[in-house]
C-alpha cells in the first residue's frame, strides 16, 4: 500500500518538485499551501508523513506542528531556508522529527521520509535488539555491543549512546539530547554534550574528524545515522 | 622614494593653496587702499576652501590658522601685531574656522561614498567572475553528460563529482558573501558558547570533496580540549583556510593542518606547498580583494582570508601568513578566555 505525503507549502515550484519526486518514487500524496487547508487536509486524510515548510503566506508552519503534535505522533519533516538555525530549532523542540534546508538534494529528502516512516513502524512493535551499523544494544540487559563486543563505557557515555540508539537517523537539538540524557536543568550545559559526543566517538568512530555515527547539524544539534548497514 | 613622491603629488594642493595665499598677500597689499578690509578678510578665505574641499582636517587647521595670522598681522588695526583692538574681528577669525571646517567634513562624507562605490564596483565584478567559473563548469559538465549515453560509470562518476565541488565552491563563497557584510557591520554579537574543534572539523569537511578528504589532507588535533568561542564563525574560519590552501597549494601535494592547545591558547596552523612567494607580498593576503599576483587563473574573490581575519580580530586573536621553505603556513591564535567546568 502506498504510503500517503501532505505536503504544506506554498512555494508552487518547490511544491510541484515534491510533488513529482513523490509519485516518481511510489508514494502518494496531497498539499496545501496554507495552514489552515492542512489542518483540514490531516484531520480527513490522516497522512503518514507530513513535510512543512516554516514560513507559510498565512502564518508560521511552527503553529501548525505545535497543532498536529496536540492531536498525533505522525512524523514530520521541517523544510526551511538556511541560516535559520534558530527557526529549526524551534520547530524541532516543538516535536517535529526531522529538517532540511533549501536547497535541498532530493536524495537526501528521501533518504529522511524512509527513516521517518521506519522508525515510526519500528516504535510499533519493539523488538528485542536495536541494530544500527556495528552496534547493537539489548534492550532487555542494556549491554551495547560494538562490532561483537560489549563496549565499555561510563554511565553517561551509556545513557547518551542509548538515547541516540533509539533516536536514530533523526536530527535532536543540544537542548533534547541535554534534557533527555542529563535531566531538566541542564539544557544549557554545552559543555557536557560537547565534552561526551568526543569522548564518544573515540570508541565508535573510525576517525573522529571524519564521523560516520554521530553526526554534527551545525548550530542544531546532532544526528545519530545509521545508514552504513 | 617612490612613496615620498605619492605622498607629494596625494599633498600638493597644500603648496598651491601656499602659494594662492601669498598671491592674495601680494594683491591686498597692492590695492589695500581700494580694498575695504572686508574684501580683504572675505579674499583670504579662498586659500582654507581650496584647502578644505581635500577633506583633511589637519591641513585646513593649518591653513585657517595661517590666513588668520596673516589677515590679522597684515590688515587688522594695530597693524604688524597680533594684538586685537576691536574684538569684532574675533568673531571674523572664527567664522573662518567654521567655512573650514563645514567644507572638511563635507568634502570627507563624499570621499568615503566614492571609495565605498569603487568597492562595491570591484565586488561585484568579481562576484560575477567568481560565481561564473564553477557555474559554467557545472553548465559545461552537465552537458557533456547529457550528450552521451554511453558514457562508462567511472568517467560519469568523476564528472559528476566535478560538479560537486563546483556547486560547493559556490555554495561557500555565497555563504562568505553573507558573512562579508555581516562581520563589517559593526554591531555584531559573537554567540559565545563550547566549541569542539574536532567536532567543527567534521561538519567543514563533509563540504570538501572526498579526494580532498581522503588523498590530501593531514590533521593533527590533540585531545578533547572545549574553546570558548562563536562556533558558526570558527567552522566558517577553519572552512576558509582549508579552501584557500586547497586553491593555492600544488596540485597532488598534501595540506597539513594542526590544531594544538595550549594553556593560555589554541593553535590553528595549516600549510600548503606551493611557489616561491615574495614575503613582502604576505602582510597583505589578509586585505580583502587582495590576491597574490599570477594566480589569477584560480577561483577565488580574496575574501574568504579577509573574513579569516575579522573572525580571529572577533575573538581577540591574531592571524599571520608566514613562508616556508617551500610553501604558506597560516598561523592563527586565539586566547582561551574561558576554561569548561567538567563534570
């Protein structure tokens, strides 16, 4: 069954491009250009996925997810203009799962509405073992195994690496991975993250200048890719 | 010598307005009988506006002070003294300070808006120039793709890695653009916060071309040391070197680049091989729009070191270009100022 898009922007060419790439690569779909046709259009259509671009004509596309989060989990993709860092953000804390900038490739944009859908079919029926490239983790004993071995860490390092093991191929700003690994009242604390993402990488990355798990989103936050399966 | 010379020809409106005043002198004094001493006073103006339109404030102070002096020890009761009888004259005296001055700062304002015109003409030539280049590699590549079919996979691929790094090239000297004007305004604010200069490289390379990466480039950093600094500027800084040395080193010959802590500062150098360079030719690379002579064929508007420099100045740094025996090193140094509390 294909998998149905709505699509929220009101830039014609960029909604056209969607559009055509979307069928091209079998999935279906519906747009607006508008928040409030969206609205409607999810309410009737219950979509899969939703990608909305942030500056709409009728308002701010983060109203629109602050909305939809309200009422659902379906996931959503944020499509924004660089040198925005603070309007994604936003959007991501507001619960959208994932972002792209224009101009974007749309390569990658597919490559994040096929992670999107997976994790969100992944979160409905949890198996025993989390597999992400060389890493494995066990989700009743916890251990994380590291090319077949149990990798030794510290309790932090092990909550992080946990957190971005179960929030795969998904971008988290600083402030969630803080709140989530070290607790409210450390959204702040940079130097935390900052200091354990090095520390971390020296374990499971090959060269850590050049990471392939855990990756940078410069002024957002970090990505957690496992797509060297 | 050649520079005293420029200097003469840049100050030589000095002497002729010298010169006008000792001609005014010669005529008041000829005909002071059927010149009134107003006529006189208004005539002795005439060397401090011609000074004045020149807009160096410095030098019309001069001439004002010296037409007072003349028009006051010549022409004003008691004559041949410096002494004032009628304080009305005063008034005359400061009115010639206030033309001078009106004049100077005038004639300043439309001096800075000729230069910043020129600047912005030299822009956008090379803008065009620099956008066109990889532009019409991309246009010209993709072309050559289109046109054959048959072409083999391994040619297609280093084609189309030829576009992408064109597309990159473009994508980093539009970014350099923004930050150009960004950076000279003068009310920036740097968003200070933990830097990890090992997690910066990673996000600057994932904007370089995997041969780069993989073929041509040595790093050496140290150990998780956090900087205290704006991190969007830094990858922008350690971007712009790495691109520059890439565009200027020999072709086929490996960048170094090492990143060292000390405890009072962080030490970012990296060096390309490349000609022989003139020395004195270095202090300027940091100029914007400045490039080294004979590399005219290579891509590049010049300001990406420029924005270099006003990123290292921003965090209270210096930056240097220092010859080799057979290449540039780049040496920045930026001051700790903040050290991280640990867990």
């Amino acid at each position: 069954m294909k998998q149905l898009i709505l699509i929220v922007e009101d830039d014609l060419s960029v909604k056209k491009l969607l559009e055509i790439t979307l069928k091209e690569y079998q999935f279906n779909s519906i747009s607006s250009d508008g928040k409030k046709g969206a609205m409607m259009l999810f309410l009737t259509h219950t979509p899969d996925l939703l990608i909305v671009d942030l500056g709409l004509s009728d308002g701010d596309g983060k109203e629109l997810i602050e909305q939809i989060r309200e009422v659902s989990k379906t996931p959503i993709i944020v499509l924004s203009a660089r040198h925005d860092e603070k309007e994604i953000i936003a959007a991501l804390d507001l619960g959208a799962d994932d972002y792209i900038t224009k101009p974007f490739s749309i390569n990658e944009l597919l490559a994040r509405i096929r992670a999107a859908l997976r994790r969100k079919a992944q979160e409905e029926n949890i198996s025993q073992n989390v597999l992400c490239g060389e890493l494995e983790m066990n989700l009743a004993s916890r251990d994380i195994f590291f090319k077949g071995e149990k990798l030794k860490l510290t309790p932090i390092e092990h909550e992080l690496l946990k957190y971005f093991l179960l929030h795969t191929n998904k971008t988290l700003t600083h402030k969630q991975i803080l709140k989530e690994v070290w607790g409210v009242g450390y959204q702040n604390e940079m130097q935390y993250l900052r200091t354990y993402v090095n520390t971390l990488r020296k374990k499971i990355e090959e060269d850590s200048t050049r990471p392939s798990y855990i990756k940078t989103e410069s002024g957002i936050g970090y990505r957690f890719s496992c797509n060297k399966e | 010598m050649n520079q005293k010379k420029k200097n003469y020809i840049k100050h030589s409106y000095i002497f002729k307005a010298l010169a006008v005043l000792a001609i005014i002198t010669l005529i008041s004094h000829l005909f002071r009988e059927h010149l009134d001493i107003i006529n006189i006073g208004l005539i002795h103006i005439i060397p401090v506006v011609i000074v004045a339109i020149h807009g160096n404030m410095k030098a019309t102070i001069f001439i004002t002070a010296l037409s007072v002096i003349f028009f006051n020890f010549l022409y004003i009761p008691p004559l041949y003294s410096f002494s004032v009888h009628n304080e009305l004259y005063l008034w005359s005296f400061i009115i010639f300070a206030v033309v001078g001055w009106i004049i100077t700062v005038q004639a300043k304002n439309l001096h800075t808006q000729t230069k910043q015109n020129e600047l912005r003409e030299s822009l956008l030539h090379i803008i065009s120039h620099d956008l066109r280049t990889p532009l019409s590699t991309i246009h010209g590549t993709i072309n050559l793709i289109l046109a054959n079919d048959n072409m083999d996979k391994k040619d297609r691929k280093n084609l189309l890695e030829d576009i992408n790094y064109a597309s990159l090239r473009m994508k980093r000297l539009i970014t350099n653009l923004l930050d150009s004007a960004r950076l000279h305004s003068d009310d920036i604010d740097l968003e200070y916060e933990w830097c990890d200069f090992e997690d910066i490289l990673g996000v600057v390379l994932k904007d370089f071309s995997q041969k780069q990466n993989d073929e041509l480039l040595a790093i050496e950093i140290d150990d998780l040391s956090l900087f205290w600094g704006d991190n969007i500027l830094l990858t922008q800084l350690i971007t712009n070197l790495l691109d520059n040395a890439f565009k200027y080193s020999k072709s086929d010959t490996k960048i170094e680049l090492k990143i060292v802590h000390f405890t009072s500062l962080v030490k970012i150098e990296i060096f390309n091989q490349s000609e022989h360079i003139d020395k004195d030719k270095l202090k300027n690379i940091f100029d914007k729009f400045y490039r080294l002579e004979d590399t005219n064929d290579i891509s590049g508007s010049g300001i990406g070191l420029a924005i270099c420099k006003s990123i290292v100045k921003l965090h209270g740094g210096e930056i240097k270009a220092v010859a080799r025996d057979n290449g540039i090193s780049i040496e920045v140094e930026l001051p700790i100022t903040k050290k991280a509390t640990l867990l």
